[in-house]
C-alpha cells in the first residue's frame, strides 16, 4: 500500500466510515434490483508489501445499520426472517487468503451471518494512494463478490403467481473503501 515500503515491511490501516460504501443488491420480484448498504462498521487491513498474500482484512458491520432506504423493508430484513439482528448483532469478514498482484487480486475470506459462517471471495481492484491534507495517508479499493442468501440460513420468500420468487438468492456485494494508514 505504501509506496516506499521496505521489504517486509506491515502498515496498518483503518477503513474511514465516511469515504467507504458497503452495499448489497438482491432482486425483487425477480425484476428490479435494490440496493441497501450497512452504515455502520469498522474495519481494519494488514498489508504486507513484501508478500501481499500474508496481508489480512477483518471488518465487523452492525447488522441493525441495514438501509435501503424503506422502513417497512428494513425492519423486515431486521427481523428473525433475515439478519434477526437481536440474536445476530454483527456481520463479520475475516480474510483467509489473498492472490494476485497490488492492482488487482481475490480476497477470500470467512464471511458470518447470522451465526454461520461461509467463504467468499470478493474480486478487489487497488483504485490509487495518496496523502491527505491532514499529513495521513489513504488507500482506497474497490471490492467486488456475491453469495446465496440460503447458505446463511436466510431462507424466508414467497412464490410469485407468475413464477419466480419475492427476494432473490443471489446477494451482490459492492464495496467502495477508504482506509488511513495508522502510525
């Protein structure tokens, strides 16, 4: 991440909440797409310039800081038929390899909802590092991957009378971050 790193050299950084999206889009009814994001988070990366697949990411979103932007929606999707956030109150990611190059590689990692936990592999791309007007410095990535809501035990739908379903499976993450190197 940083670009006068020494061999071996580890830098920590923390993802800035105000210059990182994390968002999800499913289907509803099959034909239109919505976007929801989790507001709150922290999260924190490990990069090794040396070897890049020693590097680690571990991020902790609050489940209940879902938005999609309707009330309605949101307490559904709070509620014991999805998140059930008052049992499940974080969403976790904690990486476990990564492969490829500083610009672009796959993350994989150990993705928990709602008590279980699965692999995932997000597709990032290395969007540029630069200094700030406050002395720090920033990274930012883009992040790209998707899972089946059903291997999370989120399994609530309805049938369509036309076929289909009410919610789609497939769940699309898209990730916008920023995060300040630390000391």
């Amino acid at each position: 991440m940083t670009s006068t790193a020494v061999a071996g050299t580890r830098t920590t950084w923390t993802l800035d909440p105000a210059h990182t999206t994390i968002e999800f889009v499913a289907k509803h009814m099959m034909i239109t797409t919505v976007k929801g994001r989790l507001a709150e988070f922290a999260g924190t990366i490990v990069a090794d310039e040396a070897r890049l697949e020693d590097s680690t990411v571990e991020v902790t979103m609050q489940a209940a800081s879902l938005d999609t932007r309707s009330e309605q929606r949101d307490a559904h999707l709070r509620s014991p038929d999805f998140l059930d956030v008052e049992t499940y109150p974080e969403v976790t990611f904690r990486s476990t390899g990564l492969v490829g190059t500083k610009e672009s590689f796959k993350l994989t990692g150990d993705l928990t909802i709602r008590g279980t936990t699965r692999p995932i592999t997000l597709d990032v791309t290395f969007e540029g590092e630069g200094k700030d007007p406050w002395g720090g410095t920033r990274a930012s990535f883009s992040a790209h991957g998707k899972f089946d809501r059903r291997d999370f035990g989120l399994t609530w739908n309805v049938a369509l009378e036309t076929g289909g379903i009410l919610v789609s499976n497939e769940v699309k993450i898209n990730i916008e971050a920023q995060a300040v190197q630390q000391g």
